[in-house]
C-alpha cells in the first residue's frame, strides 16, 4: 500500500520532468518551452541532479515495497525501461487520437462523418494494443518476480499514473471545472502536502 509520502514524492519527481518537451509528450501533451528557455530547461544541470536524486528515491521505495534482490532490480530496470518507451507511444498516439476527434466534433453537424468514424474505429485498436503492451510486460516480470511482487509493483504503477493523471489535470486547469463541487474545490487548494 502507498503513502501520502510516497505519492507527494511521484507528484514532485513529475513536476521536474512534465515540464521539459520530453516529459510532455509522455505525458500526452503538447510539447512545451520550445526556444532558448525550453533548452535552457532541458539542459539545466541542477534539474538533471534533482531528477536524479528523485529517480533514485523512487528506485530505492520500489525495492523496498517489493523486497528485491539486487539481481531482480537491475531486471526490473531493463523491462520497466522498455516498456515506458512502447507506453509513451501508446499515450501520444492516444492523446493525437482523441485530439483529432475533439476537433471534428467541434463542426457539430458539419462534422466529416467519414473522419468521426475512422477515429472510433481506432479507439478499440489502440486499447488492444495496451493490453497486449501489459500482457507482454506481466510474462516479462514473471520470469523473476513472485505474484506478490508482481502485484506490489502493479499497484505502485497505478499509483504512479493517477499521480500523473492527477499533476497533468492541474498543469491544464482542470480541476475546478470537472470534478466536484465548489466546496471540494476549495478544500483541495487549502489543503497542505503532508510532510516529506
């Protein structure tokens, strides 16, 4: 089981990397800063050592979370290394996917039919396709993880992605249009981070 620790660490390791047009886009947003202060941002040293330190701490949580083996960390490295590359595509084609739909549907009844149907028909394709991404990923880890550890690490991964989930929705001013009521609203923004 996570903690409010463990989540504030997830949600300050992503504010440092959302920000550069690398970590957009495995966001599924539109790269950012582009010009002198997007390169800036990417090449700032002291970035680079507080990504790392917080990659580190990450790493550290996780085998201790799952009780790993030396040995079954650096494995877990290789695949989870692998597989973020196919997920960050999945998420950009997904993100272009439902962008194109947005806009088309934008037309109202001057929407291209044609258009609206061949992006539907692609949403299913691509969900297969995460399934299959996570099926692959369950066989890897099998060959050196126990299901219990299996199991943590799945759980530490959703926590992950409703950490991000979450930073993106701020990051596009969509928390105080979609979810609650003005009271909840005001309550999240009041609300301090529990201590590191």
């Amino acid at each position: 089981m996570t903690t409010p620790r463990f989540r504030w660490m997830v949600a300050a390791a992503l504010v440092l990397t959302i920000g550069s047009p690398i970590g957009a886009v495995a966001q599924g947003t539109p790269p950012h800063g582009t010009g002198r202060s997007g390169a800036s941002r990417m090449n700032d040293p002291q970035r680079d050592v507080l990504e790392k330190r917080f990659k580190q701490r990450i790493d550290a949580i996780v085998k201790e979370r799952l009780r790993l083996t030396d040995d079954q960390q650096s494995k877990l490295r290789e695949v989870a290394s692998r597989t973020e590359q196919s997920r960050r595509v999945l998420r950009r084609e997904e993100f272009v996917l439902r962008t194109s739909l947005r806009e088309e549907m934008k037309a109202g009844k001057n929407a291209n039919e044609v258009r609206v149907g061949e992006l539907l028909d692609q949403m299913p394709r691509l969900e297969r396709r995460k399934l299959d991404l996570l099926e692959s990923e369950q066989r890897e880890l099998a060959k050196f993880l126990s299901p219990t550890q299996r199991a943590r690490y799945f759980g530490l991964q959703d926590e992950l992605r409703r950490g991000m989930h979450d930073l993106q929705r701020r990051r596009m001013g969509m928390d105080d249009s979609t979810a609650g009521s003005s009271d909840a609203r005001d309550m999240r923004r009041r609300g301090a981070p529990p201590p590191m």
